[in-house]
C-alpha cells in the first residue's frame, strides 16, 4: 500500500491510494463499506472530484474513509455505478455524511443522487447547513431506506454524494469504514433481484433478409436468452444438416441458396422459431451470350443463362435498340438473312436490380464452304449396268477388301468421288479402289 501523510486542521489524514471496496456476502446483492478493507480495487467507483480515499491513523482496519478539505464553497463529489446483472426488485440503501469544523462558522451540507442510467439524476437527500461554530463535529445527515420506484427495475445503478462547504478549515466525511463505530454511520446496499424462472428461451435479435451477389458469402445470426441453448436452422422448411449454432454462413451462394431461412432455438423447457429471413441475389450471368457464326437461311437460337432472385425479365438489344417481344432468355432467328447480322445483347433484371451481357456479334455467311481432295473412280461402261467399288488400305491383305459404293452408269464415262476420305487429312489413312461387277 502507498500512503501520503499530511496535517490538516487538527487531524493527521493518511491518504492510502489502494484502499478500496468489494461485493461482500448478502442479499442478491450486497456491498458494505466496513466488510472490507484495503485489499481490493475500486471496482464500483467511477467518478471523484475533489476527494480522496483516506486511511485513518495509517491502518485501513482502524477506519477507511473518503475525506476532503472542503473551503468556502468548494464541493466534493464521489459517484458509484453498481451492475446488478438483472433488473431490481428492491434496493435498501444507508449512507451518512459528516463535516468537521476546526475554526469558527458554519460547516457545510451534501446531498445524495441517484440514477438508472448515469444521466438523470434523483434527490434522496439533501442535508441542511447547521450553525456550530467552533465545534468539532458539523452535522450527521443518514439516509437509512428502500429506494423510490423511480430507481427500481433496472439492472444498474449509480449513486452520488455531493459535500459542499460554506467556511474555512472544513472537513467533510464519506463512507466511514470502521469495526468499532456504529455500522449505522456507514454505507450499505443492498439489492434484491428479480428472480429467473425457468421458461422458454426468448429471442431478442432476430435473423435477418440479405440480398447478395452471386457467389458471396451470406451469414444469419440470432440471438437469445434462455439458455444453455440449442440451434437448429433450417432452409425452405428443411433442417439444414449441421446448422446448430448461433449463427449460419452460406459460402459461395448459388441460386440453389435462394430461399427463406429460420432457426429454432430450445432449452429444456422449450423452444421458440424465429422469424424468417430472405436470401436474395442480384441478377447474375452465369453462362452470358458470347456471339454466333451461322450460314444463310438457317435457324439459329441465342440464348443466356441467369440467376438470381426472380421473376427475373429479359430484354434484346439489336446494335443497341431494343427488338420487339424479345423478353426471354433465348432468341430465335428463322431463316437467318444477312440483315440479322450485327451486335446483340440482353438485359437481365429482377426486383433488386440488373445487369448486362455484353455486345456479340452474329456473323451470317452465304453458305459453309470447304476445300479438300477427294480420291476419285472413273468407270466406263455400259449404260445400265451396275458395278460394285471397294476399298483396301493394304494390298497385302487380300481379305481387307470391302464394298464402299455399288454404282449405276448413267452414262458411257462416269465420275465417282469418295467423299468420307479427305486425301489432305494426316488421319485418313491410303485406300486403294478396285471396281467389281455386281450381282
């Protein structure tokens, strides 16, 4: 412990910097300034102003006070918040003050405050100035009570006392911690809560609808009292398989993902479902249009794949101008002309907004052309008469023969083409043709 001595009026005062205060044993709630001594923090005071704790005669367990010198007007003010941990059902309360006089004239007054909230404050005493002049001892003023309603059912509380002076060589006195002295002279709290019934849990923030983009990351989160506590979350009415904390987290959301989710929250006595919370998506292009090549005069499908939060709306765009009843997610042109031709794109949008699949382009071409060289038969003959062609990509192989066309001549000299063999192509492999007659 760290003490500072020093001389005022007639008393010597031992400031003792860790003197302190704790929750002794009591009601649901119990503090009394002579339980303890100086041996733990501070933790209910939160304000000083002008006062000090002091240690009577340099040992705490002889008398532990507040004390100040106080001049002509001065105040002194110490404030104490108390947690209760749940709401209050009664609060008694004792505290005094005391001033000490050591020359002549009047010694002072004080008032004590209290308040739910640290803001708003409520009289319970306000002491009056007495005429001892000379006189050692000023005044006693004791605040022995239950505590105004106006004080009650919350879960904190703050009390302050005020000590102001209107003379010189003052002392004033405030929670007189000493075994051999009246405990009536000191302070006392104590506090009856309102009791925990055992009931179903009760949820105080419910889960709660987001809209995102498509593969994001969503997360629902609720919050209950009642516990200990059990989870089970739940998507379009179906228990969702390991969803039973406190919170879901949806990673890379697809539009499977869409949907209304709740939870159930239980305890041994019950259980309560919370509201439902919406999962929604912004529109998305998953498999956007990227264009066509095709030949005129046929009939060809554009198409785009979407999702998101529905109805989803479609509109096509034709070299930017929008191409009448063309809201779905495909388009038809019949019969391609080369008009068709040009830069297309579509418009996708849903309740929470849109989005754009990027101009393509449509390329019409007159007709599908190719080269290759093609392996050809020259047969003449008799018009009328049929002959059977084979083939044989080995000469060695005297069974590898077999019929690839039976022709007709329809003139003396005539021209037959293998198309299937492609004489360019490293995959076809050498032929070899004989002609036959047929049966």
């Amino acid at each position: 412990m760290t003490t500072i001595t020093r001389l005022v009026g007639l008393f010597t005062v031992v400031l003792a910097m860790d003197c302190a205060i704790q929750q002794a044993k009591g009601s649901d709630f119990h503090y009394a300034f002579w339980d303890v001594y100086a041996t733990s923090s501070l933790q209910y005071v939160v304000g000083q102003a002008n006062i000090q704790q002091t240690c009577e005669n340099g040992n705490p367990q002889s008398g532990v006070s507040y004390w100040t010198p106080i001049e002509n007007g001065t105040e002194a003010s110490l404030t104490f918040k108390f947690p209760f941990g749940r709401a209050t059902a009664s609060i008694f309360l004792n505290a005094s003050f005391a001033t000490y006089n050591f020359g002549n004239g009047d010694v002072g007054s004080g008032s004590l405050w209290g308040s739910t909230d640290g803001l708003n404050w409520v009289s319970l005493l306000d002491a009056p100035t007495p005429q001892y002049p000379g006189y050692e001892y000023g005044w006693s003023s004791n605040y022995a009570t239950n505590l105004p309603n106006s004080l009650i059912g919350s879960s904190n509380l703050w009390i302050q006392a005020r000590l102001q002076s209107s003379g010189w060589n003052i002392m004033a006195q405030f929670l007189r911690q000493d075994t051999s002295w009246n405990t009536n002279n000191v302070f006392q709290l104590d506090a009856n809560l309102v009791p925990l019934s055992p009931s179903a849990p009760t949820i105080s923030v419910q889960p709660q609808s987001i809209t995102v983009n498509a593969q994001d990351t969503a997360s629902f989160s609720v919050t209950a009292l009642g516990g200990p506590l059990s989870y089970q979350w739940s998507f379009n009415g179906s228990n969702i398989l390991g969803a039973t904390s406190s919170s879901l987290v949806i990673s890379n959301v697809a539009q499977a993902n869409l949907g209304t989710y709740a939870v159930v929250v239980a305890n041994a006595i019950g259980a309560m479902t919370s509201s439902n919370a919406v999962l929604s998506m912004y529109p998305y292009l998953y498999a956007p249009f990227s264009g066509l090549v095709t030949d005129w005069g046929c009939t060809n499908t554009l198409s785009v794949g979407a999702w998101g939060t529905g109805p989803l709306s479609y509109q096509w765009y034709d070299n930017g101008s929008a191409i009448l009843n063309a809201t779905n997610s495909t388009l038809t042109l019949a019969s391609v002309q080369f008009t068709n031709a040009g830069s297309y794109s579509v418009v996708v949008s849903n309740p929470f907004g849109n989005v754009t699949n990027a101009p393509a382009q449509v390329v019409v071409n007159p007709a599908g052309v190719s080269f290759g060289m093609y392996p050809g038969v020259t047969i003449s003959g008799v018009v009328g008469y049929s002959y059977i062609i084979q083939s044989n990509p080995d000469l060695t192989n005297t069974n590898g023969w077999s019929a690839v066309a039976t022709v007709t001549l329809m003139q003396p000299v005539q021209l037959w083409v293998d198309v299937n063999v492609n004489a360019t192509s490293p995959m076809n492999p050498h032929r070899f043709y004989r002609v036959m007659p047929a049966p």
